[in-house]
C-alpha cells in the first residue's frame, strides 16, 4: 500500500515533464515560424485574460464569502 503514492507520484512528474517538454518545443517552432512579434502579442493576451480572470475570482470569493456571512476582518 505504501508503493501507490511514489508510482502515481513518479507518473505524474514524467507525464508532466513530457508535455511541458512538448508543449515548449512546438511554441519554440511556432515562434520561429511567424516571428517573434506575433508570439509576444499572443503571450501579452493570454497574460492579460489570466490577470482578468484572477481578479474576477476574487470579486466573486469576495462577495460570496460576505453574502453568506464570513468573518474577512484580521
């Protein structure tokens, strides 16, 4: 029983490790392929609609946790 956590956990690191591996060498060939300016103007968009869906996650837990009665004070 002790053996099923390291072997999930060793699958999951490899699994992970394989796609990023993946995942940065077809942005790295795409990125040669139509030029540095338009990689750098889609990295700028998908940071910025991160940035806003952070911050929308936070309004919503903000007004959630006060609607139903949450101590938010320190």
């Amino acid at each position: 029983m002790d053996w099923v956590p390291i072997v999930f956990g060793t699958f999951k690191v490899v699994a992970l490790l394989t796609a990023m591996f993946f995942a940065i060498k077809w942005h790295y060939d795409q990125g040669e392929k139509g030029g540095t300016r338009a990689v750098m103007l889609a990295g700028a968009k998908v940071a910025a609609i991160f940035v806003l869906a952070l911050l929308c996650l936070g309004f919503v837990t903000f007004f959630l946790s006060r609607a139903l009665g949450l101590n938010l004070s320190y």
